[in-house]
C-alpha cells in the first residue's frame, strides 16, 4: 500500500464515528490481527465485495507474531515483524481506531473507549490473547533481563543473547492449547544447534 493510501486510512479510520454517536455495519469486527484481517479481507472480496465490513482496533501496529520465533533465534530484525496498521486494513474495510469495551448481545451492538456506539447485523471477535504477567511475581519486573520471552517481541533477541554466552537456558512450556505452546522450544534448539556447531555450546541437549 502506497504511503499517501495509509495516511488517508489512518485519518480516515480517527474521524470514524465520532465520540457519542451511532453507527451502523453490516459485519463488525472486533480486532484487526492476523484474525480480524484475515477475516475482513476475505469479506470484501469476491461474492462478497459489496459486505460493508468495520474492522474496530485501538492500535497502530499490526505485528507478524510468527517471525517472533525467528527473532528470538537472531535471524529476523523484531522491527521487520511491525506493519503499520493503517498498510493492512483491506481498502473495502472501514477502521474505526478505538478499542471495544462493551458488549451488548441483545441489542446487537458494541460500546468504545471514546464512547461511540457501533451496531452490527454480524459481530467477529478476535481480540486476541491479553497476557497477565503480574499473575507471577517478579515476572513483569525482570522481563528482557532474567526472563526472556517470545510472547514479547522486545524480550525475544534475548533469547540469542543469553544462549550466545554458551549456557543453555530453562525453557518452560505453557500448558496445550496455549498460543502455540511449541514455539519457544523452536527458537531454543534452532539457535542452540547453529551455536553448538560453530563450536560456542558445548551441551545441546
Ligand atoms: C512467537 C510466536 C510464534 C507463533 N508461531 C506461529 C506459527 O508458526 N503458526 C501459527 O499458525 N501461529 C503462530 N503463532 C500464533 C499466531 O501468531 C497467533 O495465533 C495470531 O497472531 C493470533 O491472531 P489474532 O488476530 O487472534 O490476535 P492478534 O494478532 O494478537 O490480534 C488481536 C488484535 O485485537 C486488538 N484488540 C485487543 N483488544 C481489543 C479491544 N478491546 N477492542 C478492539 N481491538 C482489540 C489488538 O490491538 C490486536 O490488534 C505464533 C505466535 C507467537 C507469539
């Protein structure tokens, strides 16, 4: 997308449905991640192109969660995983830039942050994951130096670091049926194998 086209979406996107007033969508989705995009470009196009789709996302970034793996085991820059948001909206899709913090099944409608009401005949959520770090003390505060992570692209090239100072790391699991639960295990081996064969880590185990 041309950079004139994802300013124009991005204004286009912040004067959407102003603070305190009604608006009305075919389809309303709820995030514009891989999911909400996905989706929304799959609806605008086709037999469907005519479906006026709203996608609803707060946020300026749009990030490539994938190549996080790839960050950790040094072989992607974290700042290649960043698009801005406004460059992956599909051009038939309207952003409204704002996030959702109210439901309202019965009357088929959402309620925003900034106090706009949006109403839908179809509604999509996929807002994704939110990740408690508090829910273990001592997590949040020791991130990108004792603990490393790739659920947070600033803490995944640490995973390269620590492993590059010849120790292998403790890597944790979390429990089946969390956000790819393979996917630190990856990023560990990977790098490890690429150390250990140029002779820095002598255990791969
Ligand atoms: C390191 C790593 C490696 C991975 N590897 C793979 C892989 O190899 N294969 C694979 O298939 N998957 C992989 N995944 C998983 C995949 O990236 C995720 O499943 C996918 O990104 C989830 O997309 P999503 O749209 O559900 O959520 P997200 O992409 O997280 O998007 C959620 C969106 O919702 C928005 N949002 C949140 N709250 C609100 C609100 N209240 N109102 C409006 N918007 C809101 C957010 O701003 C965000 O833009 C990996 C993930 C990670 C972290």
């Amino acid at each position: 997308m041309s950079s004139e086209l994802i300013e124009t979406t991005r204004e286009k996107a912040q004067l959407q449905a102003r603070n305190g007033s009604v608006v009305h969508h075919q389809v309303v989705i709820v995030g514009g991640g891989t999911a909400g995009i996905t989706v929304a470009a799959r609806l605008t196009k086709g037999w469907f192109n005519e479906t006026d789709v709203a996608i609803i996302d707060p946020s300026d970034s749009h990030y490539y969660q994938p190549a996080w793996t790839l960050v950790g085991a040094g072989t992607f820059r974290k700042e290649a995983t960043r698009r801005d948001e406004a460059s992956v909206i599909p051009p038939k899709a309207t952003w409204i830039q704002d996030a959702v913090v109210e439901f309202e099944p019965k009357q088929n409608r959402v309620k925003t942050r900034d106090g706009r009401t949006i109403e839908y005949d179809f509604l999509v959520v996929c807002a994704g994951i939110q990740i408690n770090w508090d829910a273990i003390k001592g997590l949040k505060e020791r991130m990108e130096s004792a603990v490393i992570t790739l659920l947070k692209v600033s803490a995944a090239p640490g995973i390269t670091f620590e492993i590059s100072k010849g120790e292998p790391p403790s890597s944790h699991s979390p429990s089946p049926g969390l956000n790819v639960g393979g996917r630190r295990r990856r990023s560990v081996i990977w790098p490890m194998t690429i150390f250990a064969n140029r002779g820095y880590v002598k255990k791969v185990t």
